[in-house]
RNA sequence: GGCCCUGUCGUCUAGUGGCCUAGGACGGAGCCCUCUCACGGCUUAAACCCGGGUUCGAAUCCCGGCAGGGUCACCA
C-alpha cells in the first residue's frame, strides 16, 4: 500500500522553519515511498485564521518547492480539504460518539466551570496568578453520566474511560511511549458553536484522509494520547506516528516566531537564501545520513527515513546556513541563481539588469565569493555603474606614479586586444609585468583599483570582461587621468 | 507540580557492546595555493552529563541522580 502523508497548518501565520521542517519530512517520506502528499488547511481557530497566513503559508510551500497531491486547488477525493469546509462531517460523527457512549453533552456553564476552578484553588490554597493547571485541576462534568438532553449550547466531551494501566504507541523515531489512563480528563471534542477541537478534527480527517504515517513536531506527543482513544472509539486503525524533535534558538528557547526572525520561512527567502539550501540546512538539523552534508533534492528523496531521525532538539545555527547557501550557489546552475539574483541587483538600483551571458559570468565569478544573493548582488552592482568612486586608501597605495606607469602600459596592451573576454584580458598582466620587470601583483593592482574602485575583485580577466571594453576604459583612463 | 521525551566537540551530528587512542560538517587557529578577495587543499584545538551496575569488554544495555525540553484550553 502506499503511504499517504500530510502536513496540516493552521493558517495562524507564516510558515514557520519548524512547520517547514516537518512538511519537508513528510513530503519527502511520500516522494521516497510513491506515495501521496496531502496538504491540509486545520482552520477551526476562527480567531486566529486569516486568508493572508493560509497564502503566507502557500506561498513558502511553494517557494521551497514542496508540492502536495492533494490539497488546496488541487482535488484528489479525500476533500474537503479545509476543516470549516466540513462541519457537518465532525458533527456527525459526534452524535454516533454519542450514540455509541463514547461522548457526551456538557451542559456545564462558564460560571460553572469557574467556580469549580476556584474551588480547587481554596482547597489547594492557590493564590491567584498561580496556574491550576500545574496544580492537576482537572474538570469533572457532572454531565459525563447524565444523559438527559436539555435546551441550549452544550459542548461535547469525550467520555475517557477509566481504566487501570498504560497505554500508547510505537513512535517512529522515539520508539514505544506510554502514559496512565488517568492520566487524562474527559477532552473537548466539539465547542459548543459547532466547530471541532484539535484532537478531533485531526483524526476524523486523518481518518478521512486514509493517512498512513505523521510526522509531526515532538510537542504533539501528548496529544497524541486521546486521538488514540478516538481512534478506538470509532474503531479505526491509527496511522503510524513519527514525532520529530523541536528546532531551537540559538539563546536555546524555542523558535517563536515573535522573538526570532529566521523562524519565518520566506525571510530566508528576502535574505538571499537559495530554496534548496535551505531545504539541505532543515533536512539535516535532525536528521543524518551518516557523515553526508551536502545532499541534492533526489538524493535527499532517495535516502530519507524516520529511523535517523534524531531524539534530541536542534539548534538553529545562521553559520551553518549560509555555509550551505555558498555551497549550493557555487554548485547550482549559474542560469538558475542569475535568474534568482536578479530580483535583487534591481532592487540595488540597477534596473537595466537581466539575465544575460554577463549576469552569468558574473554568478560564476561571485558565487565563491558571496554567502546569500544579497551580498551577490551587491557585488554586482558596481558592474552595472557607469563610472568608479575610488576608494582613498586604495589610490594612494596603488595608484602611486609607479604605480600609474604599469597602468598606463596596461592599457596600451589591452587597446591591442581584438577579444574581450576572460581568456584574452589575462594574460595581459603577466604580459605588462614581464616587459616591464615588475611583479605581477603590482600590475593588477593598480588595474583593478582603477578598474573597480577598490583593492578587491576576482581575477583581473573576469573583471574587465564582466565592466565591458567601453567601461573599461572609461574607468582606466578617469583613473588615469 | 503530575505525566512524557531527551542528554556525544561551541553548534548540527556519526556511532545500535569490541572496527572508538570517538569520525564528519559549520565555526576557531595555523599552513599551502595565489594578481587582491574568495574558492580549494592540508594540519590542529575541541565532546561521550554524573554515579552505580551488567559484561572478558560500554559512548553504546540497566538503575539512580542531575540537566534541558514538551504537555496538561470551548488554541493548534
């Protein structure tokens, strides 16, 4: 059978780097097996859902290239595929959770429910700002065996069987976890308005979905508990459950999405990130290969298995990162980054930039160079100026008089050349350097001070090509001057 | 606090009882290459949380501490 995988947000925000993470792991699971990938829109939080966080998080998906089978726009026959979409559905296996003694109705008030509250709280002696939570409240509806039905909003409740010992599951990446029966209170499973709790929406969808594995984040292991109670009380297989570890910031707290700004999938993408590196970078922070860093799309596809999944949380390191960026903008198409550079050597004010043989050469030159796009492009811009500013320190050391006399026949040599083009330009400074008994490094200096304004560039050859003979010699000669 | 998960260089990790005087990557230090800057190559410092067991032998298995994390909603 084939596995049939899902990542279900909800479209509370952007698409966070731990979302991504465990989207990358399931689609990549479904793409290794034939599989299917089922995107899922888990919008029952009306508060917080909103159309631009379901787009946000369309939008990352796609730029990191992780496509899904079925899904928004894309029908595959399990759909719905948006939880408000599918109210009817929840409520009505509701009422068979019901009918079968599995749930029942809370009629139980808000002023109730607080009173109960502020009942364990006299008895524990809890003052007012502690958490009852972590005191062990726990709500005991007097409705649990009540079964009158009555007028007006009731929620509805899973009625938790007491029973002694352990249950749980095989974890794909943790292994066997367990937990008391009693260790769980009668869970929401339907708000009074209608719409499904979390635990509820999940497993009738999943359920719905003919989901086979789900990988998520290591904090829904808890919650995993009563969606097997559910999964028993509708009498359904559970998929198998693979919790991956939590991504961490460097100060070691969570990756919030408040606090830390590379939590957002698509500052990456405004900070220059190439889509695959940091696809690459995720895919490592808890997950291994053996000794393997650098992986390409297929091979990560190829090689991917909860089994080395890692146990441990990550921490996010920015270094490592952009290690991973330069490593793909050097081993990338240069056609590929020139068309994903260009967006930002246009926004640096150079908007007669395309993508042409120059912006290719000049990715060839610059990508060992740069560590984002960013920087790429500002190292291109100057070769789309007309003129130079040169920099103070840099004329007065090289553009000495001696220094001015190697330019001088520099440009002598280079006014002969009949191709310009890396291989051609070259040779000249080896060329003026010998006819002249100077090293070839006080040659080029002075050149490429004249030439870009500063002590830095690749080689004198790419240089020049990529400034064009017409800029060339108009930057030369000013310098000259 | 209850319950649950985890614990190898600064960070990500390899490691599933002998191959480990613990390997790789990022970062650090140094050297080489070199027209500058990079790239690349080489070298180097740096870790098995602690304590008990089990075993001929433990980073690997067990127990206990300790530490970190998760979770306990009409959020997901």
């Amino acid at each position: 059978m084939k596995p049939r995988l899902r990542f279900a947000p909800s479209p509370t925000g952007y698409l966070h780097i731990g979302g991504a993470r465990t989207a990358l792991f399931n689609w990549l699971y479904a793409r290794r097996h034939g599989g299917t990938f089922v995107l899922r829109i888990e919008d029952t939080d009306q508060e917080r859902s909103t159309p631009e966080s379901l787009q946000a998080i369309l939008d990352g998906l796609t730029w990191l290239g992780i496509d899904w089978d079925e899904g928004p726009g894309k029908d595959g026959g399990h759909g719905p595929y948006f939880q408000m979409k599918k109210l009817a559905r929840y409520s009505e296996l509701a009422e068979q959770l019901i009918a079968t003694g599995w749930a029942y109705r809370d009629y139980s008030t808000e002023a109730e429910l607080a009173a109960a509250r502020k009942a364990f709280a006299a008895e524990k002696g809890l003052k007012d700002g502690d958490d009852l939570r972590s005191a062990g409240f726990k709500f005991s509806s007097p409705w649990r065996d009540k079964h009158e039905q009555r007028e007006g909003t009731a929620l509805i409740r899973f009625k938790m069987p007491r029973r002694e010992g352990r249950f749980g599951f095989d974890d794909q990446v943790l292994g066997r976890i367990e937990k008391p029966y009693d260790d769980f209170d009668d869970f929401v499973i339907m708000r009074s308005d209608g719409v499904p709790l979390y635990n509820f929406g999940c497993v009738v969808d999943d359920h719905d979905m003919a989901i086979t594995h789900v990988a998520r984040g290591q904090e829904h292991i808890n919650s995993t508990f009563p969606q097997l109670m559910l999964y028993e009380a509708f009498g359904w297989q559970p998929p198998l459950f693979a919790h991956i570890p939590l991504i961490f910031a460097q100060d070691n707290s969570k990756l919030s999405k408040r606090k830390h700004p590379e939590a957002d999938v698509m500052k990456h993408k405004a900070n220059g990130i190439l889509p695959h590196a940091l696809i690459n970078f995720i895919a490592r922070l808890g997950w291994s290969h053996g000794n393997d860093e650098l992986f390409t799309r297929d091979e990560l596809i190829a090689k991917f298995d909860f089994e080395h999944v890692g146990k441990s949380q990550g921490v996010w390191n920015p270094g490592k990162l952009t290690a991973t960026n330069q490593h793909w903008l050097k081993n990338t198409e240069p056609l590929k980054v020139a068309m994903q550079v260009l967006p930002f050597l246009q926004a640096l004010g150079a908007p007669e930039a395309s993508v042409d043989a120059k912006l290719e050469l000049g990715v060839k030159a610059f990508a060992e160079r740069s560590t984002t796009l960013v920087e790429m492009a500002e190292k291109l811009r100057p070769y789309y100026a007309h003129g130079v500013t040169i920099d103070g320190a840099a004329a007065a050391k090289h553009l000495t008089p001696e220094g001015k006399v190697l330019l001088g026949k520099a440009r002598e040599e280079l006014a002969k050349l009949s191709e310009w083009t890396t291989a051609a330009l070259d040779p000249i400074v080896k060329t003026v350097a010998d006819a002249s008994g100077a090293k070839v490094g006080a040659v080029a200096q002075p050149i490429r001070v004249a030439a870009t304004g500063g002590t830095v560039s690749p080689g004198i050859g790419v240089t020049l090509e990529l400034l064009g003979r017409e800029e060339t010699f108009h930057r030369l000669d000013a310098a000259l001057r």
